[in-house]
C-alpha cells in the first residue's frame, strides 16, 4: 500500500514489494566491508516487559550485525545482573557489552564531565545514545551504528538490513538513513508527531517564513521514529541533548553536517506497535514520563533549534507568536486525521485528539513562560562525542572499562 513519492529535499526509500529477508541478510554480509554494531537504548523496565526479549531473540541471529551494544539505565545492582542474564539468555553468543548508564563508573564518568563544565548526568533515552557512541568511539570502532527502540512488541529484524541497506549497497553511499512506519492498529497513534510536531513546524514556517531547516524537518514522515543508521564518522559528531529531544535534535544536526545526497529515509514496511503513553503520568513505567512532558522536551528542543540564533528577547516574541499560530494549524490536523480514520473505519476519539491538542498547548506556553528566566536551554544537550572525549585526559579509556562484555 506504500506509494512511491518524493519529497524534494530527502531521497525516500519505500517499501514496495516484499524481499527475501534471508537473502537480503546474506546480501548484507557480502557487502559489509566495515563492521555494523547495534546500539540499543533501554530502561531495565524494559527487561521485565515481553518486547525486549524477544527483540534479542530475533537480533541474535541477525549475521551482519557485529556487536550489540545495550545502554541501558534505571537499575540497580542486582537489576543490572538480571539484565546481565537476559542478553546472554537471548543473544545467544552474540558479541554483547553492556553500559550502565547509572551505574557507578559511568557515573563518575559524568560527574568528571561535569567538572569539566559539559552536561553531566541526565537519565533518558539521549544520554543512553550518546554514551553508547561515546564507547564506540572510544574503542575507535569505525563503521555503522544502527539503533531502534526496545518496546516494539511486533518486531522484525527485518528493520536491521533495511536501515543499513542504503549505508552499505556500494551504489547508494547514504552516510544517515532514518526509519519511518505506521503507527496504526484500530485507531491512530502517535499523536506527539501528528498533533503537536507536524502543525509546530508549520508554525514555525508560518512565523519565520521557509527556511532550509524547517524545509528539512517537513521533509520527513516521521521525525519521532527511533529507528536510524549511520555512520559513525558522522555520528561522533553531533550534539544530542539527553531526553526526549534526541530525535529532532538528530535531524537538525543531520541537516549541519550532512549534504542532502547521504541522508535518506526508509519505509520499514509494517504497522509498529509500541507501548503507548497515557497523557498524565498515572499507569506508566517506571521512570518514565508522561506524554505531555515528553512532548514538552521535544518542543522545547525544536524551539532551540529553529530560535538558537535569535536574541532572547526577540526569540520570547517569536516564540509567543509561533505558539498562537500553533492552536488553529493543530486544528486543522485535528480535522485531517479525522476524517484519515473515518475514511479508514478506524477508531476514532475525537474528545481524546482534542484533549491531546490542549495539553500540548499547555506545555507549550509553560515553555515560553520560562524562556525569561531559562532561556531556550535545553537541559544536558551534550557536545559531540569525540569533541568531549579529545578534551578530558583519560576520559575515553574510563568509558572503555566500564562496558560489561558478555
């Protein structure tokens, strides 16, 4: 049912047909002339859920992946030994090293950071990313990171060849790839993307005017996919904050160091089905937040990246104007999402979506009402891996020890 669109500024990889997968994972190992590690970032609740194990289940036997590295955070000692057990129950030989994001080494990792006057430490699932390229780096690995999220209950390694497909087909040469999918079951999900991040940009256009960034982030169809591939000489060198902004954050930085012919996005090819987040933090994981405050990290992160070169005052002004044409855009996808899920007989609770639309609201001006204290800061945007490691003696061989190796 994919279709075969282009958007002008990112070539778009669409499923089509369905492909042998082992032929495609056979393929792959031809072709692999640099190692691919998997970096999966985790809460160890996610090790007391069904997605998780089976993900490692399914990863284990995936032969072109190298290594994986799971960054995981949210335990304690014993918790840490479970996870421990788990990988090597599931990955079954597997090269595995794990990172203990809170853990004592690591945490004195980032306690030296912070005295170096970079972002210390920041639970969430940015801070999981960049440490597990940090260790690669470290290690001076040299190839392709894949990473996708740990609650994808219907999952498919499939999503593996894919994204590493256009990185390592000798006739493509993407140094990026970043995964898009459906978020459909009997209703529409991903209402974060749909009804808070598609009508902000619009916003933002509408308030500043076409711009090549916002151009770039229109470009993709889902902005808030954790699936990507990429090069590691790329990837150690972007600044990625340490929450839920990871993801725009990626993009935009994609955008500074990347021409448009090595970045693409891939069709993973099926409905994903997550865990889902209420909108309050009531009934959710552990550690977890909830999915208003998710939003208002990814807003606030987008509002850095598009305003970071305006003064505060006038980034104050344009903010509070981006916000008013954000509740009529917001409306108007509100409607176009309506009548997607009439058209499809799919579920459809429009007293939910509106609700959804007014809490993003919400958090959105409690974001401008900080901008005059705060600024546009977002909490633990960290340098770029292999600028924080140049400048810390001794840092890079502190994160190398600390890895767990299975």
């Amino acid at each position: 049912m994919a279709d075969f669109y282009q958007h002008a500024r990112v070539p778009t990889l669409h499923h089509l047909a369905h492909a042998d997968s082992s032929a495609r994972e056979t393929e792959m190992q031809s072709l692999a002339d640099k190692p691919v590690a998997l970096l999966l970032p985790a809460l160890y609740a996610e090790c007391e859920r069904p997605a998780l194990p089976r993900i490692l289940e399914e990863v284990s036997q995936a032969g072109h992946i190298s290594e994986v590295i799971l960054s995981m955070n949210g335990m304690d000692a014993a918790e840490h030994e479970r996870a421990l057990r788990i990988c090597r129950q599931h990955l079954r030989g597997k090269p595995t090293h794990l990172l203990w994001n809170d853990g004592p080494q690591l945490t004195r990792v980032y306690q030296r950071m912070e005295e170096a006057g970079l972002a210390g430490s920041h639970a969430g699932k940015g801070s999981n990313i960049w440490m597990g390229i940090a260790y690669l780096h470290a290690r001076g690995f040299n190839g392709i990171i894949v990473s996708h999220d740990t609650d994808i209950l219907n999952y498919s390694r499939d999503v593996l060849w894919r994204l590493c497909y256009p990185l390592l087909h000798p006739r493509m040469g993407y140094h990026f790839a970043k995964g898009y999918y459906s978020r459909v079951s009997d209703r529409l999900y991903g209402r974060v993307t749909r009804l808070l991040i598609f009508p902000l940009v619009q916003a933002c256009r509408d308030v500043l005017g076409t711009k090549p960034l916002l151009e770039h982030l229109e470009s993709f169809r889902y902005p808030l996919s954790g699936e990507f591939a990429a090069d590691m000489s790329a990837l150690e060198r972007f600044s990625l904050p340490g929450g839920w902004g990871l993801e725009v954050a990626m993009l935009c930085e994609v955008f500074r160091h990347l021409p448009g012919e090595q970045q693409c996005q891939v069709d993973l090819g099926f409905h994903f089905e997550h865990r889902h987040r209420n909108l309050t933090h009531e009934q959710v994981g552990v550690n977890e937040p909830g999915l208003v405050s998710a939003a208002a990290d990814v807003a606030r992160c987008l509002a850095w990246q598009v305003l970071r070169e305006a003064e505060p005052r006038s980034a104050h002004s344009l903010m509070d104007r981006i916000i008013e044409r954000y509740r009529p855009r917001a409306s108007e996808w509100l409607s176009r999402y309506e009548h997607v899920a009439l058209l499809n007989g799919l579920h459809h609770d429009l007293e939910e979506e509106t609700a959804a639309v007014t809490a993003f609201g919400r958090a959105l001006d409690q974001l401008l009402q900080t901008i005059d204290t705060d600024g546009l800061r977002v909490p633990a945007m960290r340098e770029p891996p292999a600028k924080t490691l140049a400048a810390i003696p001794g840092l890079p061989e502190e994160i190398v020890a600390s890895a767990t190796r299975l």
